[in-house]
C-alpha cells in the first residue's frame, strides 16, 4: 500500500500488538507506572482490558520494553514533534552587511539598523569588510569599525567569535541574543481572565 504524501512514516520498525514476537517484555502501563517483566500475552491481555495498544518502545533492550498507550495517538503526536523539529531546523537565514574601513556616519548607522532589524528577527549576520589598495595599510580602522559595531549590537546580538581576517577582507559573525521570554517554554498564560 502507498503512502499519501501528507502521512509521514513515524518508524518503520516498531512493533504494535500481535507483531511482538518476543517471549518476555519489560511492561509499563498506561499511566506510566512500572507493571514489571511479564509475558508478550499477558501484557497484550493488560492492553486490550484497557482498549489500548501494546507499542514497543526499545525493542533493543533486554527484554525489550513495551508501552499500553493509544497507538493512534502517539503516531500523531511523534509527527507533531518531526514537524516542530523541521521547521526549528530551517529557520536561520544569514545576512550580509558590506562596510569600508572609511564608512561615513550616516552610512554606518543605516547599515547597523538594518543589522540590528534582522537580529530582532532572529537571524544570524555576517559583516564583511574589505580592505582596498592602500587601506591595507591601515588595517586599524577596519578592527575599530568592527569593535564599534560589536559595542552597537550587543543588546540584540552576540558575536560568535573577534572580528577575522581572511586575505583582504574581514569577517564577523553575530547571532541573535535570545530573550528571557524565549528561552521559557511555550505554553497557556498562567493567569487567563474570560
């Protein structure tokens, strides 16, 4: 039978109900509890009393451990947790902003608002600065834009590492500054009046 493309297979290799073929598992209830090692059979008689699924949780342990739980429900919400995972994976995008060591006052406060925009979008940022004929001689002005502008950003950003030097040009990279409000789990407001 195939698959529709909006069903994701959770795990190929876990074993529900009838398909256990071991002798002996490691049982644990419907709540939770430890219900101890018992035969296949009887953890299957302990699930159907229940009207829920025997799941094979570590089929690689010994003796593999299994879960009375509703089957149809964990496969949902284990397509949640992919889901979540997968959008949490691709949400970083990196920036690039272009300085001179010479850059004029105006220009360099156009060019940290738009950094300090895309860090409050939570994206990463890499300036770039390029040392051109005789400015490589005066290399200094180009670490003193970059210590300004690492002074400018830390209240929304951090910088991953001191500003780098590759050839003629130098890099620096700033990442997000996570919020106390971002690192608190999601969840319902403590206090909701209706």
């Amino acid at each position: 039978m195939e698959s529709q493309p909006w069903e994701v297979p959770i795990r190929k290799f876990i074993r529900v109900n009838h398909k256990i073929r071991v002798p002996q598992v490691r049982c644990v209830g419907a709540a939770g509890e430890q219900v101890g090692i018992i035969s296949t059979s009887d953890a299957l008689r302990l699930a159907q009393a229940a009207g829920l699924d025997l799941v094979e949780i570590a089929p690689n342990a010994e003796p593999p451990v299994c879960r009375i739980l509703d089957y149809g429900k964990y496969q949902y919400e284990e397509h949640q947790r992919e889901k979540l995972a997968r959008k949490r994976q691709g949400s970083t995008v990196l920036k690039e902003m272009k300085f001179h060591s010479n850059v004029e006052e105006h220009d360099y406060q156009t060019k940290l608002r738009h950094i300090l925009e895309f860090l409050e979008k939570g994206h990463r940022v890499k300036a770039t600065l390029v040392f051109r004929g005789r400015e490589n001689e005066h290399r200094d002005l180009g670490y003193a834009v970059f210590n300004r502008l690492i002074k400018d950003c830390e209240v929304q950003g951090i910088s991953e590492s001191p500003p780098r030097l590759f050839g003629h040009m130098l890099v620096l990279m700033f990442r997000p500054q996570q919020s106390k409000q971002d690192k608190k789990p999601a969840g319902k407001p403590e206090a909701a009046a209706s």
